[in-house]
C-alpha cells in the first residue's frame, strides 16, 4: 500500500506543479474580457501554441509589472535584451532556478534537450518569438507552460541567456564553460 499512496502523493504533487495556474486576477475578474495590453510600438502579435497552434493568452499575471523591454517584444517579436550583457547575467540566474533541472546546467540537455547547440526539437525557435511561445504556452513531455509562473520580461531574458551561450559554443566548439 506504500507504493500506491507514495504513488497517489507524488500524482497529485506533479498535477498541481504542472498545471496551467489560472491566476486570481482571472478568478476577481469572473466572466470578464481579460485587460488587453496597450503596447506603444504597435498591436500585439499574434503567439500561438507550439503543440496545439492555439492562440495564446497574453494576460500579464497579477502585480506583474509589463515593462517596455516586454511591451517591445509583444508588439515586434524583437527581444532588445539580445547581447546586454547585464541582461545575459539576469537570465542565467532564471534560467538556473526555473530551467536547468531539466535542459541541463549550461543548456546542455538532461531530461530536456538541449538549448544552447545548433539543433531544435521545434524548428520555430529558431526565432525569439517561436521560442518564446514554447516556453510560454508549454511543449510536448514534462514542458508546461510557463504562462503564470514566469513573466513576459522574465522569459525575455531567458532567451537572451540561452542565445548567448549558443553563441560562447559556437565559438569554443563545445559547451562554453561559464554563463558571462
């Protein structure tokens, strides 16, 4: 019977770490629209699924703070942290706390494939927009969504770390050796 309780425990703990949050702003809101952004570089793209090729829901998370960087990017697919350094050294710290127990320490791949090489599972994210709605909207095996878990900035600067340290293996033909 230990087996099917430890069983049950660790069913109901991955169910609730993996599942889309619906957030309390939506649960406040009730039937309402969600607010739309308003975006000074345009109207937002469309995101869709990488699986499902659904459209996304862009609602900001309750007290998330939409900043121009992430505002830029919904409205141009542009991710203008690409090359700050300053912004680099910010998504290796999220990319190592949020990331890194599957995709690997230096994206190297573990249970997850690898990010930081020449090869993509999806070929779309190749793009910074096609990456980002990965990371956003989920992927196929234990990749959910992050849509609730990390903000639009916080993935912004994911990807920007996750460029950059293609970019180091590239140069050194290899795993590049550190984050900076």
């Amino acid at each position: 019977m230990t087996f099917g309780v430890t069983g049950l425990v660790m069913a109901a703990f991955f169910t609730v770490a993996c599942a889309k949050a619906d957030g309390p702003a939506q649960e406040k809101a009730g039937n309402a629209a969600p607010a739309k952004l308003e975006l000074k570089d345009g109207p937002p793209l469309e995101f869709r699924g990488t699986l499902s090729g659904d459209v996304l829901e862009m609602v900001p998370m309750e007290d998330e703070v939409v900043t121009p960087e992430a505002k830029h990017f919904l409205a141009t697919g542009e991710n203008p942290y690409q090359g700050n350094q300053e912004a680099v050294n910010k998504g290796y710290t999220i990319f190592s706390t949020a990331c890194s127990g599957c995709h690997g320490h230096l994206a190297e791949g573990k249970l997850g494939p690898a990010l930081a090489d020449d090869y993509w599972t999806y070929p779309k994210n190749e793009t910074d927009k096609g990456i980002f709605e990965t990371i956003y909207g989920g992927a196929a095996g234990m990749m959910g969504p992050q849509q609730g878990r990390l903000t639009v900035d916080e993935i912004l600067h994911v990807i920007a770390w996750v460029r950059h340290q293609a970019e180091e293996n590239a140069k050194n033909g290899g795993a590049a050796a550190n984050h900076g």
